[in-house]
C-alpha cells in the first residue's frame, strides 16, 4: 500500500471531512478507498523547564536564582501546591519569560518550549501535538487545560488547536506533563497532560498595547486594561485581533490556507484577606480560515468560567468549579456545534501526621450537533454525553521529608464504554535538596469519541468506512522511572525513562471497513532535560527526549494500515532556548530545534533556528523583531504526501507599550 493512502490522520480535523469525501470519490476496485482516521554530552547545553511565583513580573523573573525557580510551585501531578525539584514526575514548566523571550506568537509555537512534547506544524493554522508518541493531526492522548477547562471535543477526542488563542503577554505558566495523569485528570490524560494557567488580574494592572506585522503572521494587534474596582476585588479585560497568511506547497506556491481571528474577555479576582477567593472569566472569539472552493471555515465561540475557593486551615481547602463552553465550526463538508457544562469539586485536607488526601467529583454534559452531508456523516447527528466522575488520591510520608508514597485511583462513567477505573501509584525519594527520584505504574484509558462510533462516509448505504458500535475504550500500562538532580549550583538536570503498554489501539477492518480495537502497542524511551545559568546575563533551557514504539495487529485480527496510522513520530529530537541581557537594555534570545524524520508517510528530518531582538528604548517601551525557521525556505513538518503543505521563513516585527 503506497503512503498517499495511509495519511488521513496527518491532516488537521477540518481537512478531514475534504478529505475523506475526495477519497471516497477516486476509490477504485482494488484499491484501498481511505486510511484509518486517525545523550548525555547534551545535558550542560539544557535547562529543566521553571515555573515563576504567581506575582512575579519579567522583571523580577529575571533576577530569581535558579534555587528559587526549582522550588516555585507547580499543581498538575498532585492537584494541590507543591514545589518544582521535589515533583515526582517528568514535568516541565514554561515560564512567561520563556515565552516572551522566544518571539511565540501562539499557544502552539509557546508548546515547542517543551522538550517533553512533540510538536508539529501541519499548515497554516494546524497542528500536531502530543507527548510520547502517537501524534497526528488528530492527535487524542493528550489532556489540555486552560485555566481549569478542558479544551476537548468529543469529535475526535482531542483539540482544535487554530481556536485556542490567548494574550501571551497574560500567562504565568504551562506546566507540561509527560505521562499518564488520568488518576487526577480523567479519560484522555493518557500520555499526558498540558495545563495553561493565566496570571491573575491583580497581576496585570495598567493598560498594555501591542502590534506587529511581517510575512507568515502578516498583523496582528492586542490591548489589555487592568484596574481595581474595589480594595479587594481586581479586574483585568483585553481585545486582540491576527491575521496569518498561506503556507506554502512544496512547488512554493501558496497553499490557500491564511486565517483571520479576532478574540477579547475578561478575568476578575476577588482576593479578600480572609479564607475565600473568588475568579470569574470569560473570553469570546470568531473568525474565517481560508478554503479552496466551495468556500472558507468560519470559527466562533465563548466560554465562561467560575471558580470559588475556601481555605479551611493550613493544610486544608476546598474549592467548586463550573463552566461553560461553547465552540461552532462550520467548513464546506461538515459543521459542528458543541456545548459543554462542567462542575467539578476538589477537597484537599492532612490525616493525621503523615497523610495528605485529595479527592473530589465531577459531572460533565457535552451536547454535540453535526450537521451532516451526503459524502459525510455522524450517526445519529446529534449527541448528548454524559461523563460522571470522582477521584481519591493519598500522599503518605513514609519517612518525613525523604520518602513518600502516593496511591489514587479515579473512576468515571462514559456514555459509550460505561465505567473506567484509573490508578496509579508512586514512589519519591528526596534524600537532600539536591536530588529526586521517582518512580511510578499508571493505568490510563483513552475514551471513545464520535469518529470511532459514529462516523459513517458516505451517509447512507453501503457504507466505505464505519464507526464501530462496540468501539472501546484504549487502555494503557505505563511504568515510569525519573531523577532530578543538582550536580552544580547552577545546573540541574532531569531524566525520564519509561516503557508504555496499549491495548485495544484503534484499528481499520481491512475487509467491511469497520473502526475496531484491533492493535496494540508498545513504546519505550528516554526524556533529558536540563538547564545551565554560565552567568547572570546567559540563561539556557533545553532537552533531548528518544523515543521507539511498535505497534502490531492483534493475533487473528487485520487492520488496514498495520497500525502505521495510529501516529506518525520522530525517533530523536533536540531544543535548545538561549537567553541573553546585553547592555543598552538589549535582549538577544535564539531558540533551536532538530526533529529526527517520520517513518510512515515519510517527512524529512529538519533543523530550525529562531531569533529574537528586543530594545527597550524607555521604560514601559520594547521594539522586537522576530525572524522564525530561519535556517531553510521552507521546510516540511508533518503529512501525508498528497496533502502535505511546508512552513516557510518569516520575519515580524513588534511593539509593546505597557503603562
């Protein structure tokens, strides 16, 4: 079978829909009519990811030891405070400075920050991202929040990356976690979890201006105002607006694919000095992606979250979490509307001396709505689904300030696959403030979602590709060993390994067609990062991660692309980030990257190289310029052959006035 039959799951989900109707059309007898839908000398040169305290400006990031870095908090692994160094995880954290210095311009060019995650550019607004393999453009084993809220559709059990816009300049952190963290997160937290977490508005008051232009992101223009309604109560609102052009085709030419979006929203905190806190958010967004005929995909959506949070004593709170989402997609073959109503409670207390328990519940309605065409459809169109959840996980000191043992478990209740059980269990080992190691067994599972029960091309009878109705869940056994260490006082370095056990990997029946649980898989490798601070004006981050995976068709069993659909990754892959604070209130900062080829469909190994200049004139004033994928034309990252699109050299420039 050639690979221009095997790339379905390479393209963006939008590109899906085309894509699968075209391929319906050319089928001929005989051929197949789709694929399935879906070192150590390096170590000085990286840098372990940090996190900066919640308050802290760029300015005052900047001067924080690197002993202060490794013991800010993070909250992903354990759904409570704890600090960096100690965290018995591969965890990363992209910090705000991190950010700024890199000249991202989005969540997705902010996520190549982390070395633990695989992170592909598909075409102009589309991409591929995981962590540990498995990524396609339709990529679902990995979790993503924003600020408490799943950004998940049950579409195909991932994310639309091109709708989750943010103001950068308004992030504290990304906390990055490779490895399972379905215990604490549920269904989808499989290889494992991203959490995006904004500052508060007490933290961005003042009024900050921004605008640009340049090549690939061709404007773009962002204003947030931050003022005080009341002596404990902090409001912060914003508008920004973008406009990206064309990726290119291999022949160069432009690939009809520039996009436009404009979103605003607001955050307000209230921050009493007594035991309550309170945050309310919302964002707003809309916009058009442009489409050969018949026409282009139009975007809109809003969300509104609440969270309140009590604090009972010490070493006790709770805290209650609701929100709404709302996400509507219409492209020429296919729309989709989706609203999602989620409630979720936590509570966090010690027993006794030596235990720290954390548990909580959940419940989730997403109703889903596709309207359907001849060449595609979801059976039935439309979906109420219902997810029920709670979770209990024990940290105990089995020696005091040395050696702790957690064990958790969450069970959930899904609309398709019924009740699904989590647990985990890990074991830290801190004997000094100079190192850590861990190690942990994880059980996780990824949930089925429209494509793998409802999905039907062409609509009515005979179908030529079929959602399977007794589709279940992807299971996974995941064993994990890590150690996080100071050997200098100005380096730490991080090592991962791990080895992953799936089962009931989605397949392609090879004869009717039908979406099944026929692969398995298993995928062992090796994540290294590090960071280095040679001097006070020099910061460098960086990783290494090596991965190998083999999957195979269940005894008896056939899948049609012999499990060379279920993800499309790089054996090796190499960043690097390097800060400098020059004189005259210059910054200098170059950001680069190796990513090993991709086997099946084949996409070349790569080298990119990024660069960013600032100048503060004055106080309150930076003038950047940002030249990204410097070192070739253009270059391929992701795809299959026939629809492959390349990413070309680009330069913009930007001013930012906050005051």
């Amino acid at each position: 079978m050639s690979d221009e039959w095997i790339g379905i799951s390479d393209i963006g989900p939008t590109q899906l829909m085309k894509t699968l109707a075209l391929r319906m059309r050319q089928c001929v007898p005989g051929k197949p009519v789709v694929a399935l839908v879906f070192g150590i000398g390096l170590l000085p040169l990286g840098l372990e990811a940090q996190t900066n305290p919640p308050v802290a400006s760029a300015d005052q990031l900047k001067r924080l030891s690197l002993e202060e870095l490794m013991n800010v908090d993070v909250t992903s692994v354990s759904r409570r405070a704890e600090p960096l160094f100690s965290t018995p995880s591969a965890i990363q954290v992209i910090t705000q400075e991190d950010i700024r210095r890199s000249g991202a311009s989005s969540l997705p060019e902010a996520l190549r920050l982390a070395p633990n995650l695989q992170v592909a550019q598909v075409d102009s607004r589309q991409w591929a991202i995981s962590s540990r393999g498995f990524n396609n453009g339709l990529a679902n084993k990995l979790l993503v929040m924003i600020d408490g809220r799943t950004v998940y559709t049950p579409l195909f059990a991932g994310v639309f990356w091109d709708v989750q816009d943010l103001m950068l300049e308004d992030l504290d952190r990304i906390e990055v976690v490779s490895g399972p963290g379905g215990t604490l997160w549920g269904a989808n937290a499989v290889n494992g979890v991203i959490n995006v977490i904004s500052k508060s508005a007490k933290d961005t008051q003042g009024t900050l201006l921004s605008a640009g232009g340049g090549t690939f992101l061709e404007d773009f223009g962002a204003a947030r105002y931050g003022t005080r309604l009341g002596e404990d109560v902090f409001v912060r609102v914003y508008g920004k607006y973008f406009d990206r052009g064309n990726s290119l085709l291999p022949s160069g030419d432009d690939g009809t694919n520039s996009w436009r979006m404009g979103q605003g929203g607001f955050r307000l905190d209230w921050l009493p000095a007594g035991a309550n806190s309170l945050t309310v958010q919302g964002d707003g967004y809309g916009g058009a992606i442009e489409q050969p005929n018949p026409g282009d995909t139009r975007v809109d959506g809003q969300n509104l979250l609440t969270r309140w949070t009590h604090v009972m004593g010490e070493d006790s709170d709770c805290s209650i979490q609701l929100y709404w989402d709302r996400t509507w997609r219409s492209a020429p073959t296919f729309a989709e509307e989706l609203n999602t109503y989620d409630l979720d409670f936590q509570h966090r207390f010690t027993w006794g001396s030596r235990q720290v328990l954390v548990w909580g519940a959940g419940y989730r309605l997403m109703a889903d709505r596709v309207n359907n065409t001849p060449a595609v459809a979801f059976i039935p169109p439309d979906r109420n689904l219902q997810l029920f959840s709670g979770f209990i996980q024990d940290e105990i000191s089995l020696v005091p300030d040395c050696l702790k043992f957690t064990l958790g478990s969450k069970l959930e209740h899904n609309d398709y696959s019924g009740f699904e059980v989590q647990p985990s269990g890990r074991l830290a080992w801190t004997p000094d403030n100079w190192q850590t190691l861990w190690a942990a067994v994880s059980r996780a599972v990824r949930s089925p979602s429209r494509v793998d029960r409802d999905l039907f091309v062409p609509a009515t009878p005979p179908f030529v590709v079929a959602g399977g109705s007794d589709f279940d869940s992807e299971k996974l056994v995941a064993y994990e060993l890590g150690y996080r260490v100071r050997p200098l006082e100005d380096l730490t370095v991080s090592l991962a390994g791990f080895y992953n056990d799936y089962d009931q990997i989605r397949s392609l029946d090879t004869n009717t067609f039908v979406l099944g649980n026929n692969n398995r898989a298993q995928e062992w490798g090796l994540e290294i990062s590090s960071q280095i601070q040679p001097a006070s004006w020099w910061r460098l981050r960086g990783g290494y991660t090596f991965l190998e995976k083999n999957v195979e068709v269940e005894p008896g069993a056939a899948d049609l692309n012999r499990g060379r659909a279920e993800g499309n990754d790089p054996e090796q892959q190499f960043m690097l980030q390097s800060m400098f604070d020059l004189p005259g209130d210059v910054d200098l900062g170059f950001n680069v990257r190796y990513i090993d080829r991709l086997p099946s469909p084949p996409v070349s190994a790569y080298f990119s190289f990024d660069v960013r200049v600032a100048w503060r004139p004055v106080d309150g004033v930076e003038i950047s310029i940002v030249g990204q994928n410097l070192w070739d034309a253009q270059h391929a990252e992701f795809g299959a052959p026939a629809t492959r699109q390349e990413i070309p050299r680009s330069v913009y420039g930007k001013v930012t006035w906050s005051f």
